[in-house]
C-alpha cells in the first residue's frame, strides 16, 4: 500500500500469429517483418473498463455495452527479435514515452482490447548505471518456465508437441497389441 504502480510486464498479441520466425538461411525467402509470432513485450500501464450507458440493446439484455482495455507501453524489439548469439536471449529497449513538449502523441504507448493481453512477461534489466538505475536496455527471460521458452525458440514447439503425443501413443497401442497377442497365445 502506498508503494505506487505495480508496473506489471506482458505479452501482447499485435500482429497475426505467422509460421515464420527463423532467420532465414540462403534460399529461404526472407522472414516477415512480425518477429516473435506478432507478439510484443510491453509495460501495463492502465486498466480501463468504459461503460457506454447510451447504448442500451435488447440483445445485451438493457444492459450497458462495456469496453475493456490495457493502456500498454511497448518495448521495441532490438536486433528485429533475434535472439544474441551468446546468451540467447532476446533483447528489447525501454519505450521513448510521450514528453511534456508534446504530450499528444503516444508514440509506443497503446491501447489493446484484454484479449490480446496474452500472459505476465519477465524481463531484466541488462546492467545498472553507475547510480544504481537499470539502463534501457533489457533481455526477456525465456528461462523462466517451459512455456516461455517454448514460446520464444521453438516456433512450432504445438505441432511437435501433437506429433510427439502421437509417436507415443502409436508406441503404446503397438505395445499393447503385442500385450494381447502374447496373452492371447497363452490362453
């Protein structure tokens, strides 16, 4: 209480999911500007729920239409979203938020419906200054669970997940058939 906004950090879903997230090798075509699958890191700024009370339907029961969404800074992706070659994380860079010259543009502030606010995110300050402030820079920890990391590096780690779930049950309904020819000859 008191200690001032939480500053949560998420995932949002910008763009339409694509396929194609791998650097391209020499005959691939090259790889749609929408790195990370359309989705964007960013910093929840505001919840906002408004409630439009003119608009009373008898579809929506006489009830007031509402409008939910988060007001989100986004954190520009450096290097296009590429993992760095090292460490193998993916680095983004703080937003440039709107200044008191001209406080009208938004510039990386955004306004997203709920649904497109995927999951939490969890990012780290890439060093601290000499005064103890984290610098601008920031690595997206994909080693802070399963999903993430399946998430950020293998681009159809769902497909490979169904093709190992049907590997394996074709291993067992082969086991279980030899079970039941080996039970059945000794009957």
């Amino acid at each position: 209480m008191g200690r001032g906004p939480r500053e949560d950090y998420c995932w949002v879903q910008e763009n339409p999911p694509t396929k194609l997230r791998k650097t391209p090798g020499p005959k691939d075509p090259p790889p749609p500007d929408n790195p990370l699958n359309g989705q964007r890191i960013g910093q929840i700024r505001a919840l906002i729920k408004v409630v439009d009370i003119n608009f009373l339907t008898e579809h929506s029961g006489y009830l007031p239409l509402e409008y939910c969404a988060a007001l989100v800074d986004i954190y520009p992706f450096k290097d296009r979203g590429i993992p760095h070659p090292v460490h193998g994380m993916i680095e983004v860079l703080r937003s440039q938020v709107p200044t008191v010259e001209n406080p009208r543009k938004l510039k990386c502030r955004r306004f997203y419906s709920l649904p497109t606010v995927l999951r939490s995110a969890h990012i780290i300050p890439s060093s601290y200054n000499v005064e103890s402030k984290p610098t601008d820079m920031f690595y997206i920890n994909n080693y802070i669970d399963w999903d993430q990391y399946q998430v950020l590096y293998e681009e159809d780690w769902e497909e490979k997940g169904y093709q190992r779930a049907r590997q394996i049950k074709k291993h067992h309904d082969l086991a279980t058939k030899k079970a039941r020819a080996a039970a059945e000859k000794r009957v």
